[in-house]
C-alpha cells in the first residue's frame, strides 16, 4: 500500500536549497568537497539518507546552522540515497555544475529559494520523491514588455551582455 | 491536499519536445545560447514556469509557430521551474548534452517525438511534475530476430559502424 | 484514468542496479558501450523500453544471466524510454559518469545493490515512473560517533585519504 | 636529436578542420560516432595516427573526399595518437562538446577554418605536436566601435539575444 | 622560417591567470558569461586573439583593469584563437570546469597565480604556444613529513575533510 | 635564453601512463579520489610538481611501486605544476574523463602504453611541456583489409557490437 506524504522546505531567507538522488554513504564528503571547490566563501550544510545498515542521515557542511538545518529536514524526507543541501553566499548557477558531476550523484530534483513541497510516497519498505512543487503556478505567459524587462534585468544585474 | 492531473502533449510532426526541470528566468535564455550553439539551421521554442513575483511563462525560440507552441504547454503545465522545448530540423541526441550543461538546469524528464502524458502533483501552494508516460507500454521482449533488425537499421542510418 | 503500480526490484547478490530514461533505441548500444569503457571486466546487462512501433525490450550486455534479467525487468516496469541495468564486479561510482554523457540519456533514478520498489503511473496510453523506493526509511541522524566511524569506513577502505 | 618541421593545413572551403590527442585506434570509432551524434547532415572525415603495431593512419567518415583528406594529412603529420578532422555542414561550436567528452581524447590543439600551420618536433623515435598557428597574428585591440560591431553581428547573426 | 619567443606574465597580486585555446570571436562572450556564473562577485578581464579578418584582440569583463590588462597581454601573446584570462576574489578551481565547457574551447595551457613565461612559435604567417613555463623547477620529492605537512594544510583550510 | 631537452618515460609492463598539466597542490589528493573512483582494483601512483615555495613533487598512490615511479619521473621532468600517473589493471579509457574532470585540471598531454618522450622548454625561471612523442611516426594509411581487421578486432575484444 503506497501512501503519499508532504514535506515543506522553508527556505531560511538569502539561502538556496537543492534537492536530489544519489547513493553510497561517500556522497556527504563529495558533496561537501564539490562545494568549497565552487565558491570561496560559500556557507552550507548538507544531510544525505543513508538507505541500509544503520540508515541514518550522515551530515556535513562548514556552517552549523545549516548543517542541522539540512540534517533535520533530510530526517524529516526521510526517502532513501536522497541529499538536501542549504547554501549561503553562493547561487545554485554556482554549484549545480559540480554537484551534477559528483560521481554519486543520479540527478537533481529542484534548486530554488522558493518554499518548496516535496510529494512523496511511503510504502512498508521506504519512501521515494515523487514530485517537486517548487514556488507558485504560473499565472500567465510574458508579453512584450515584459520580455523587454527580462531582458534588461539580466543585463542590469551583469549576466548578460546587452 | 495534493490532487493529480494530467496535461498531454502531442508533438507536432517531425518535431521533438523536451521536458526539463530548472530555476531562474535566466533559463530560456541560456537555453536559447545552448540550442542555437548546438545545431546549424535548428528550429526551436522554449516555455519556462518563473515560480516566484510574477509567476510568467517566459518563453524564447527561433521559430515563431515553435515559440508560442512552447509559450501555451508551459503555462498548461504550469509547474514551478519547469521548462518545455520543441524542437525541428534536429533531434534530442544533438541537444541533450548541451541541455544538461545549462548552469540553471536540474534534470530532464522526457525527450520524445511519442505522445507525451505529463503527470502532475497540485497542491494548495503549486504544482510539481510527478511522471511522464513517454508514448506506449511495452508489448514484448526482442527475440534475435529483432536484434539483427535493430543492429541493421542503427548501421544503415549511419549511427553504428558495422 | 491514473492507476499507480509497484514494481520490486530485487538486486541479485553483489550486484547492483541502475534505472534512467533516455530515448531512443540507440540507447542499448550507447550504454553497452558507455559499460565496457567503464571497468575492464564488468559484467553487465540492459534493459530498454522502447515506446513505439513494435514496443519491444531491447536489450544487450556481456552476462547472459544479467542481460536476460535486465530485460525482463524492464518488461515488468514497462515505462516507455525507461532503461534499467544490472552491473556486477564494479560499482555505481564507477560508471554513473559515462551513463550519465550518453546522448540519449535524460536522467538517472536510482543506483542501488538496496531492494528497489519503483512506482509507477499507468494511464490508457502507457505507463510512467513516479518515484524510486530505494532501501529502507531513514532511522535517525548520525552524532559524533557515527560521524567519526563512517569517516573511518571510508579511509580505511581508501576512498578517501587520511 | 629534436628536429621542428611544420606542416600546413589548408582548410577547404566551407570546411573547418579540428586537431587533437587521443590514444587506442578505437579513437576513429569513437570519434565517428560522436560526430554523427553531434548535427545532423554533418558531412566528415577523421584521420588517427596509430603509434604502435602496423602505425598505420587509421580513418573514418562519411564523405569520402573528406576522409581522404583527413588520412592524407594525418599521414603527413604523422604524430603519435594525434588525429585530424575535416567537417562540412557544422561548425566547431557544434561538435567539440562531443568531441571532448569521447573517452580516449586527450586534448584538442585548434578548431578553426583559418589556414592552419602545425609545427612538430621530430626525434628518432617518432614525431609529436610542439604548436598550431591558427590564422594570423593580433594587429591590434578592438576599440569601442569595435565592441559595438563585435555585439552587433553577434546578435544578428542569433547566437546572442540582444 | 619559424622563430621562438617568450612572454612573461607576471600575475597581479592576490589573481590569477589561465591561458587557453579557443576560436570563434563569440568565446569573448561566453567567457564572461561562464565567469559571471561561476562565482558571485568575481571580478575578471578577458583577452581573446581573433586571427582573420580584423584579427583584433576582443575582450570583456567586469573591472576594467583587469580587463586592460588582459587585452595587452593578449595583444602580447597574439596567437590566433588563444585567450587569457586574469580573475580575483576567486581561484581557478572555481571556474576551470566552467571555462572547459564553453563550447568554443580547445584547451587550457595554464592556470596559475605564479608568473608565467609563454614560448611562443612565430612563422611567416602568424605565432602559435608552444609551452607555458608555470613557476618555479621542481627542487626535491616530498618525504614523509612533507606529506604529513600537506595534508594538514588541505585540511586546514577546509578543502578535504580530516 | 631557452633551452630543449628531452625526458624519456618506459612505460612498466602492463602499465598505462598520463601526462597532464594541472595547479595547486590539492590535484596529488583530487587525482587520488578520481583514480579510486574509476576503477575497482585499480593500482597507481601520481607525481605532481608544486611550482613556488617549496617546490617539491607531490606524490599519492595506492602503490608503492608506481607511486615511487610517478614521484621520480615528475622530478625528472620538473615542469611546474604538470602531473604524471602511472596506472595498471585499468585504462586510459576507464579513468580520462575522470581526471579531465577533476577541478584542478587543465589539459592532458599523452595517454599512452608506448615509450614515450617529452620534450621540455627550460628558461632561467623553470621549465615547460613543449611536445609529447607517444609511440612511432605513421608508416602508412590502412586499406581496405586493414580497415575489415581493425573493425573485427574491436568487435572481438567487445568494444563494439557487430
């Protein structure tokens, strides 16, 4: 018998969350190793569920905060070889590729500063991510102007040349 | 409380569509950069669910009948961060790779010219994409005969050396 | 109409599994070749569902017990574009990097030697992955001791340096 | 005793020529593969030097006055795993991704339609790529309306949005 | 007739250099796109060496002193296709993999915060790299006590976990 | 004033070697991790050549052998920050993309069991990888026959499917 079940992500204010699959318990240290490679200075704490043996969430990160913060909400998922990673100073464009090529890494669910609900289903044996609801619904499709505005605050805020 | 949906997808002829996952309306158009760098003479359209301020369909393409296509099925998914790509003149092995480098880019779901059922999540909050059902089930298992055929067909279209 | 199944996966002993989508029935001779580029000597066999046409499991590998496995596993999970492959005598670690840069590959599920429960969504058209039950539910979160032996675990068995 | 020699490299019209390291003759199959993978209607030839054994240029393509002007000028160069291609009907920006990614390449020297002069050191035991000279010299810095023109085309041409 | 000659970069303090080989005119572009991602508030200059045409020297970058400074030294060097790169408040770890996947690059000579000397080939028709001279000469091997030094300094510094 | 020199590198019986260039003293640790990664079994030893301060060859390993080897011929070729690996019970092909992926990474030179030779630049201020002789000079271009062997071969050994 599946049933389905919701975890709500609060994303803690200039902070960013990513959530994905992986496997082997290695994952916590190569996760923590990808991210100080990508951004000096970068904050984050990162919880991983150990799937067998033990089962714990195994933990790391270079802030305290975080890191419990990613522990507890991990625990609270509780879906097998999946990670939750908090980061701070940095943007998910900074890290994603790094992350990608962990080579425990399956894939990525969502990286967002939206609140995010994490749809999942619980059997007798465990529980697995079904779906990502990441920020809102979409309330319409862009027009002109608003294409215009897109394009200039990418290129206000330097990511595009204009 | 979480209720489920579904939206179709009918791929338009000689077209192929890519379903994604992301974040940042930066997106379409770094999709933009990776598609026109991929393929000489591609024709492509983009839709991508903003899931924050003012939740738009932000949408880029090359095509204009492609661009809008894209602009509609995103705004009918209307998943949070979720990207659609209809593409011709090309096909998802020339693209995927370049796809799955975009700095913003999570996971893939589907790339497919098959009828495409996107299963969706929605809650009070958002939507979340829960499954694909990438064209028909499964009817057998290939016998040797099948093998060679495949083989055959794969080094006749010039994609395996025989 | 929206039915949802469970698959279960058994991985046989010293062996694990690796479920993904692509498209495309290019994919078994991509992944064979993505597998014997990995690990001199693996052992391996793959399962595709291809989701049109004839519908058939197309399947290859170098182990005739895991190729005849894969392929009748992937005819039970029966999701179009789904492939799954059974590795023996090398790990996930080894080859989730060349699975991942196969250009017909969207995603990857899971990679386990765990018991695997794949949820699936089956409408009039086809069937579709909803989630991946990969071993058990987590049980707690790891403290200082727990911490201090895995980093142990993974020194001794070299993994990582001291 | 190291003698330099150079060899020249005139890239036919419309053609671009790629140049790199790689190693096993399995390097030509390998290379076809990602070249038809890359756009479709890619007209090419590839020559590999062979280093060991019969040292033979080992060749592949599908064009055939493109293939044999990629063995012949391998042969002229005649350096140890090094390999050549000529494309048609692509770009570079198209297929390098691909190219980087196939597992026996090391590097790549230059890609480029530019007049191409490969300068080579040869000993007694063989012969190996000391520099490429990709076109011409630098004859000065680009000023503001150079910027603007450099933009300008680049937006025109649809590589970059505007 | 082919001449060598030798650049010297000496790298501002508390920067870095990394020299590579591109083509295409669009790299200046896409180099600062992959930069601007890969860390916030990275600050860099781009120096690339056209080789047709007006064969300008083309740059971009965020702070205009190192954005000159990267322009002369390119102009310096003025190999066809190769460019250079001078960023601060980051390191070469953090944007290498960025900088690999720019689908116009070929290579990377060197990244280094030492001062380099570029051997460079001159001909008749243009110049070429032949070899980046990085620091200093090896002047021992590390022995026990050396290591034992090294790793407590990665560690230190929060780069590998103890 | 620039001077050529020559190190000559035997490759051990049944051993593979690469050569590449890299920065900072991290790669000896990130090519470990990458090596242990690639290959269950495999055996290997890394030399690194730090370029300022103490200017020492860097060396890991999980071989005693190999790693005693890779320490003294990076000291030999002494060419700042350039690395060496000496790999057996795997190949090239199984660890490349690997290590092209390790962050600290710039350009691998050779991947080869043959003799090889690098040719090496040395200045007042060190020395630099000018060329790699990998093996023998071309003797010919295959025919026919040689093509129908070259494609048998590869099929035999399981690298391609027929």
């Amino acid at each position: 018998m599946i049933e389905f079940k919701t975890v709500k992500v609060e994303v803690p204010k200039d902070c960013n969350v990513i959530l994905g699959m992986a496997h082997f318990i290695k994952t916590v240290e190569d996760l923590y190793e990808a991210l100080v490679n990508a951004v000096p200075n970068i904050k984050f704490g990162i919880g991983f569920c150990e799937s067998s043996g033990p089962c714990l969430v195994r933990h790391e990160g270079n802030n305290e905060e975080l890191r419990q913060l990613a522990a507890e909400k991990a625990f609270e998922i509780a879906c097998g070889h999946s990670f939750i990673i908090f980061i701070k100073d940095a943007y998910p464009i900074n890290v994603l590729d790094k992350i990608k090529k962990v080579p425990e890494v399956c894939t990525i669910y969502a990286a967002t500063a939206n609140p995010l609900e994490v749809l999942i289903a619980e059997s007798e044996q465990g529980r697995g991510i079904v779906a990502v609801i990441d920020g809102l619904k979409s309330k319409g499709i862009e027009e002109i102007e608003d294409i215009r505005a897109r394009k200039e605050f990418l290129r206000k805020i330097g990511y595009k040349l204009g």
